[in-house]
C-alpha cells in the first residue's frame, strides 16, 4: 500500500495529531456544548499524549470565566451561544494552557433551550492556532447527539486546515 493511500485513510485525529508532531505544536480544547466530545476524539489517536496538554469543559458561564477568562461583559451582551464567546474561549484556553492551538465550541445542542434568534443546532467554533483565530457559525440537525458529533467533526476540520495554514 503506498504511503499516500495510508494518508487518505488516516483518521482526522490522526491527521491532527500528525501535524501537531511533525511542528512541534500543542493543543487543547475547550468545550461547551460538546461536553468533552473533541478532546475524546483527539484522544483516539495514539501518540496525541505528546501534544494534547488538557482540555477544558466549560459548559456554565462561571466556568467560562473563571477557567477561560471569558469576559463577563461578553457573556452579557452576546450570550454564550455567540462568535464572541467562541473566539474568547478559544483564546482564552490557549492561554490558560500555554498551548500554541485551542479549539473551542459552544452551542445549544437540545432539545430545549433554542429561540428564534438561536436556534436548536447552532454551533459557534472558534479556533485559534499561533495566536491567529477564526470562528465558524454551523448549524447541525438532528437530535442533541447528532448536533454534539457533527460540532465535533467540524470542529477538527477546523482545527486540522488552521494548523495546515498556520505560520
């Protein structure tokens, strides 16, 4: 089997963990509405112990402040469920965690809790790679676990192409 087929099969996990080493990169995560889900992904992939410092669930306002430096000013005039909150929270876990990358996503996952303006299945994702941050608005459909899974695999989409892009 060629090397570039091998590569093709690779995991997206296994894709991060890959390019982490290969730079010479550390991650972590921080997660709301995703309870976990990303950090247990990366997880799967052997070897990510090298580059996976620790992974943050803030899934209360309180948590995002006091473990992410979320401004509570932030928190008052966006919401958690905001590209705002996203982009502190991703910043504010690679500070915390004196990581070069930080993948952050807050939602509202259901059954409950959505409003016209924020609907069940909105996701924000922030990441942020050498200190260059971007956010994603995603909506997902499906159940709670099916909105919380798909958070996830965009979730390291965006984590892998920054870290493919990053300076």
């Amino acid at each position: 089997m060629s090397s570039d087929r091998r590569i093709e099969e690779e995991t997206i996990e296994k894709k991060i963990e890959r390019v982490l080493r290969h730079r010479g990169m550390s991650v972590t995560t921080a997660e709301s509405c995703t309870g976990g889900l990303i950090a247990g992904t990366l997880i799967n992939a052997d070897g990510i112990s090298e580059s996976l410092k620790e992974g943050y669930i803030t899934y209360s306002n309180e948590a995002k402040v006091k473990l992410l430096g979320v401004k509570e000013e932030t928190l008052q005039q966006f919401g958690a469920v905001s590209r705002e909150t996203a982009k502190e929270m991703a910043e504010g876990a690679a500070a915390a965690a004196r990581a070069d990358a930080a993948i952050a996503a807050t939602g509202i996952a259901g059954p409950g809790g959505g409003t016209e303006e924020k609907p069940v299945g909105l996701v924000y994702i922030g990441c942020t790679v050498n200190g260059q941050t971007v956010v994603k608005r995603c909506f997902f459909g499906g159940d709670r676990n099916a909105v919380r899974h798909g958070a996830v695999k965009e979730a390291l989409d965006i984590l892998y192409c920054q870290l493919l892009t990053a300076e």
